[in-house]
C-alpha cells in the first residue's frame, strides 16, 4: 500500500452515523467475506437483494449521504485512468454514476435490487441486474470497477480488469461505513500483486488499486 495522500477535501459537519451494532455486524461480514471465511450463496444475495429493494423508493432522501467527494477525489488525484469501459458494481439508485460517466467512456451499473436500478433511470443508461459475484463480463475487458460502498468480491474483480486496469475502492463515511474495509485489506485479498493510492476526502475515503 502506497502512503495515502493529503487530504485536500475536508469533512464537513453533520457526518450521518449508522446504527453502531448494524454498522459492525455488516462490517464484519464485510471482512470474513473478502478474506474468504464467509460464503456467498444465494441465501445471503437474496437477503441483500430484497433488502435493498423495500429500501429503494426513499433511498436517496433517506439514506443516502449524498456526497460524492471521495469519488471525486479518486478520480482527480488516483490516475492515470485507462481508456475504456467502467463497471459500477453495486450502483444503486445512481446518485454517483453521472461522475463515472464523465471519467470513462462507457459506463455499465449493476445491482442485485431490481428496485434500486429502476430508481436509477435518468442517472444510469446502462443498468443491468446481475450479481457481483459473478458478473456478467468476459475477462481483462474492463478499464475499470468502481465499487461504492460495496462488498469485495477478490476473484471475480480481478478477473474481468484488463491488464492496467483498476478497482475504485470508496468508502462514503470511511470507518463508520457499515461496509467499510480498508484499503490494505483489499489488497491482502485480490489475487495477484496490486499497487494502491489512497485518502480522506469529505466525510469518506478512498483507495485506487491497479494490479502490478
């Protein structure tokens, strides 16, 4: 892990904190699963899905931090950023996607909640239902994977990255994320040798990690 850069973007106040036992359960859950001590089976996408769908019609008012510095921040200062198509894993109701579209290309959104992507009509033109444990996608033919706030899945990331491809890693709230997991983490856990730049920006933080 490269030091992680200056902050240049500061936190504002009002920083909207999850439950804390909700935060933890999910961050452990978080963590087994990227190393590898937690399964991912359909009982567990089937949770996530139905959550997220009873969670969609108020999603951007109620839930959402609505911030997008750390992406900004790891689009301005984590390059160079190949010239090629984008997957947003985990995209949501598309609050972030206008800023991915306006960095790469082409940009593809995917979720596993039906309602969050219809949510996302008008922000996301490409919008597909697919799990990110097996995407939909032929290998190294991705210049990059923007992962907000999402779970890591190590494998199936580094197989569809082209060769100088590179994994936006973006925690919106940092540590009091409930999916956050750090940046060495995500290293530890993606096959193969990657390099990575990281830093706070607003309320959140970020890493950009490109395989070696």
């Amino acid at each position: 892990m490269s030091p992680m850069l200056p902050r240049v973007l500061p936190s504002p106040d009002g920083k909207p904190l999850p439950p804390q036992e909700t935060a933890e359960a999910f961050r452990t859950f978080a963590r087994d699963l990227a190393a590898g001590r937690r399964l991912w089976a359909a009982a567990e996408a089937g949770f996530i899905g139905r959550l997220f769908d009873e969670l969609a019609a108020d999603w951007d008012t109620a839930q959402a931090t609505g911030r997008d510095d750390p992406l900004r921040d790891a689009l301005d200062r984590g390059g160079p950023l190949l010239d090629g198509p984008c997957l947003e894993v985990g995209s949501g109701t598309g609050q972030f996607t206008p800023l991915l579209i306006s960095a790469f290309p082409a940009v593809v959104s995917i979720d596993l909640s039906q309602q969050m992507l219809r949510q996302a009509a008008g922000r996301s033109p490409a919008r597909v239902r697919a799990d990110a444990s097996a995407l939909p996608v032929a290998d190294a033919s991705l210049a990059a994977v923007a992962a907000i706030d999402m779970l890591l899945f190590p494998a199936e990331t580094a197989r569809v990255l082209a060769p100088g491809g590179l994994l936006l890693w973006i925690n919106q709230l940092g540590q009091d994320g409930p999916l956050y997991l750090p940046a060495e983490d995500v290293v530890d856990a993606l096959p193969g040798c990657w390099t990575a730049v990281g830093a706070e920006a607003g309320w959140g933080s970020w890493a950009v990690l490109r395989r070696g």
